[in-house]
C-alpha cells in the first residue's frame, strides 16, 4: 500500500479512479424487470403503431364530408352497424351513412372522422351531427405513434415506464441492459458493534456500512452491506477476497490513517495495488483507491468519520457507479444560489459544505442555507446536518470566506417529496 505525501486534486484523485471504470457485460432481461436501468441497445420499430386505423374516442365513424355544414344545417345518418375494440370483422362504410365505434375499434372502410357521442342527438337508428368534423378528427392512423425503423428506445436511455410501454407495444419481450453494478460495502474498526448490540465503553454503532449501502443503492448499484470487518489478518483477507470475486466495486470504510491503516496494509499489498492519498477537499481529505484481485476490481477506503464517508462517497464513489452504468454524464445537476450566511472553507481545498437549498417566492432566485462550515460555528463533522442537507456547496480552493449574499455553486443530492 502506497501512501503518497503529495496532495491530489479532486480532478486528478477523479482521473484515477474514472479510468478503473468497467462495465459489466451487459444482460438481456424481461422488460418487466428493466425499470430503472440503461439499455445496451437501440430498439427500433418493426411494424407501424398503431397497425391500423383507429377511432381516438367513442362515437360515429364517418366520412367528414358527410357531416359538413352540420353547425347550419339539420340532418340525420342512418347508424348501419357497431365496431367494437378487438373487432377482426370487416366493416365498410357508405356514403352519408354512420357505424358506432368504441375507442380502440378499427376504423371502417372509407370512413375518415370519428364524431364524438356528445356531438350528436340520437333518434333511434338515427344520428343528427350538431357539428361537423375534418377528416382525420378523433382518428389514430395507422403508424401515427411510430413507423418501421423509429427508434423506439435509445442506447444508453433509462428505461422508465413509457419506454417499458413502447417496448410491449412492438412487441419486445426482452430487452438488453447494463446490469446495476455490484457493490459490496465493509465496516473495519475496533471501535464498532452492530446496531443490535449495546455499545460498551470505547464503542460505538456501526454507522458507515449502513449509511454508504444506503447511498450506494441510491446511486443506482446493487449493494451488498458485509457489516464490521474483524480478526486477523487471513480472516480479513478472506472476507475482502470474497468480495472482489461478487463485486465490481468494493467499499471498505474507516481503513485509512493510524491503526486500521496499519492493520490492514498487509492485507491490501497481497491482494493488489492500492494508495493512501491526501486529497485537496474537506471533509474527507484522506483516502484509499486501488484495483484488487484478478479482475482488478475498484476498491475504495474511505474515512470512519461517519459524515466525511458519505461525503467522499458523493464525490469519488458515485461517479463510477455512474459510469460502471453506462451513463454518459456522471456528475449530478450544479445550479447557482445565494447563501444566506457565511461559510468558512479550509485554505487551499475544495469544499463540499452541506446545505439547505430553497426558492425565494417572490423572485423564484435559489437560496442556499449552510448547514456546515459557517460562522455559526457548527463543527463540519456532524452526521446530524446530513438529514436536513439537499445539496452540496462548492467552495473552490481559493476561496477561505464566503459573505452572505454571494453566489456560490450548488450541487442537488438525491430528491426529496
């Protein structure tokens, strides 16, 4: 395990750990399970949708020339038949006559407009048109949604529930995908017991594996949560080497700097390349990547402080479960807003304070409220802030003090209702 005494950017710490992005081969799934994921492939239409002809409402398929004048004019159709929705039995339609049709119903031969049922007055086998209609009103024509060769789904698209629809409808079944990326996520520290457990003196709850499982899942990967790391060191071995056989990440929390560092170099050296860097960004200025076992998976260790993990996990982690996705853009929205208080930001790096993010009412102008870092005088490493942050703030290195009213940039986390 190397430890480099330079201090990395979070551009160049981002270059590193980008270029150790491999996606899984993608996989052809139902589309009943593909919600959510991208598509490893283009799907185009084969056949015309709708593949015929058919009435947009329920009403009276016409020919529009037969009704025209309707608005100055009294008179009435002779109602000849009724086309239901699923029919296969032919109709045709003769001049100034009218057929019943259901919305859905195949449109009748010659007939070019549907007229609405609340635009007409019935006298038994009758209908008088209180208005006229243009040739194609109230119409689905034949492959009018989408034609042979459209691009249905795009590669690389998320599929949500209209591109699930639009594959049922010409008739795909299956679908390729890039699989979520696997994700295991390991708490290491002598400090931790579980969440079932009473904490003794010393100890405290095991907060990271199932905060960052929380926020791995969030990004999009299918996370495995290991729990606490423990024993000597073939335990430890073993446990991490389970993982990079089922993981195309690995995320080991509070392994980096004084004991746990040490305890678990022997470990890491045998299994692959891995270094400890310094890095110009706070919370979260310590940290571990390497590539590990035969696959050279991307593993990570991160710090033990519980809000410098998830914040070094939203700036180096979830980009690469982004990429490992086959997102083409792996970094969340960045808008401006206007910080109603100070901030303070350690010199010479970057900052990714916690905030508040609202909209005035009256000038709809983005408002920032920071949550950390402030002349309030609130420590940075509370988790606490975390439940009531919605977006990042970015301090850049240059920047020591931030006055109320500047505009900073803000960087969205996950939505909230």
């Amino acid at each position: 395990m190397d430890t480099t005494g330079q201090m990395r950017t979070v551009e160049e710490q981002m270059a590193v750990i980008t270029a150790s992005a491999m996606a899984p081969e993608p996989v052809r799934i139902a589309i009943s399970e593909a919600l959510g994921l991208r598509s490893a492939e283009q799907v185009d239409g084969t056949r015309p949708l709708p593949g015929f002809d058919q009435a947009a409402i329920d009403g009276f398929a016409i020919r529009a020339v037969d009704v025209k004048g309707a608005e100055d004019e009294i008179f009435r159709l002779p109602i000849t038949g009724e086309v239901s929705a699923g029919s296969h039995r032919p109709v045709r339609l003769q001049p100034r006559q009218a057929v019943r049709v259901q919305t859905g119903a195949p449109l009748p031969t010659l007939a070019d407009a549907v007229i609405p049922l609340d635009w007409v007055e019935l006298d038994g086998r009758r209908m008088e048109p209180l208005r006229s209609v243009v040739p194609g009103q109230f119409v689905h024509r034949k492959g009018s949604d989408v034609q042979p060769g459209d691009v249905v789904v795009e590669e690389g698209a998320v599929i949500g529930a209209a591109q699930v629809g639009l594959l049922a409808a010409v008739g795909r079944s299956k679908v390729l995908v890039y699989p979520k990326p696997r994700m295991s996520v390991i708490s290491f520290g002598p400090e931790l017991v579980d969440i079932d457990r009473e904490p003794g003196l010393g100890q405290v709850f095991d907060i990271n594996s199932y905060a960052l499982a929380a926020a791995g899942r969030e990004a999009g990967a299918d996370v495995h949560r290991i729990g606490i790391m423990s024993g000597e060191a073939r335990r430890i071995r073993d446990t991490i080497e389970g993982q990079l056989i089922r993981s195309e990440i690995v995320v080991i929390t509070g392994a980096v700097g004084g004991e746990a560092s040490e305890r678990i170099r022997e470990v890491i050296d045998e299994l692959g390349d891995m270094t400890v860097s310094r890095i110009a960004m706070h919370p979260g200025s310590v940290m571990g990547f390497g590539t590990l076992g035969q696959d050279a998976v991307p593993t990570f260790l991160l710090p033990s402080n519980p809000s410098s993990a998830l914040v070094t996990f939203e700036v180096m982690v979830r980009p690469l479960v982004q990429l490992i996705r086959g997102q083409r853009k792996s970094s969340r929205r960045i808008i401006e807003a206007r910080t109603i208080a100070s901030i303070e930001s350690a010199p010479g790096r970057r900052g990714f304070i916690r905030g508040q993010l609202m909209r005035d009412r009256d000038t709809r102008e983005f408002l920032v409220d920071p949550l950390g870092a402030s002349d309030r005088g609130e420590p940075t490493h509370l988790l606490g802030s975390h439940g009531l942050a919605n977006c990042l703030i970015l301090v850049s290195m240059e920047d020591t003090h931030i006055a109320p009213g500047q505009v900073v940039d803000v960087m969205f986390l996950n939505n909230r209702s």
